[in-house]
C-alpha cells in the first residue's frame, strides 16, 4: 500500500505507526465511518495520528484499508461464533 502513497504521507504513516497497535480502534472506526466527499474527519484524524499530509488519494487508500481489516475481524467473529 505505501507505492500507492504520496511519498510524504508514506514516510508519515511508517513514522506514525510502526510499533504495534499504534492505530487505536476508535481511529479507525471514524475513518471507516466518514461519509464525507472530501473525507475530512479521516484527514483530522490522521493529522491527530501525525500524518498530516494526507492527500484526499492517501485518505481513501487507508479508509479502504480500514473497511478491509474490520470486515476480516468480523468474519473471524463469525466463524468463532458460527463453530460454537
């Protein structure tokens, strides 16, 4: 996903997040949840992370991102649930 990145938000993004579990759940469930054309609660939320210069492409990449880890988490509930 960083080559899909504009450089400055790649660099960002590895500064930001490299140790684990870096990117709180909550951040990602209000990038997940923006609705918005321009993604702006998302970009606020990333600037906050300390990725401000996210373009509106690097927002939607990782809001993408976002909606693939949580689907992933909800479908590993399911089995466990499913199994039982």
């Amino acid at each position: 996903m960083r080559l899909a990145l504009s450089p400055d938000c790649a660099g960002e993004l590895r500064a930001a997040f490299q140790t684990k579990f870096s990117l709180p759940t909550a951040a990602m469930v209000a990038i997940e949840a923006d609705a918005s054309p321009q993604l702006s609660e998302a970009g606020r939320v990333l600037a906050e992370a300390g990725v401000p210069s996210a373009t509106l492409a690097d927002r939607v990449l990782v809001r993408e991102a976002c909606v693939c880890i949580s689907t992933r988490a909800a479908l590993l509930s399911a089995v466990g649930v499913a199994s039982g």
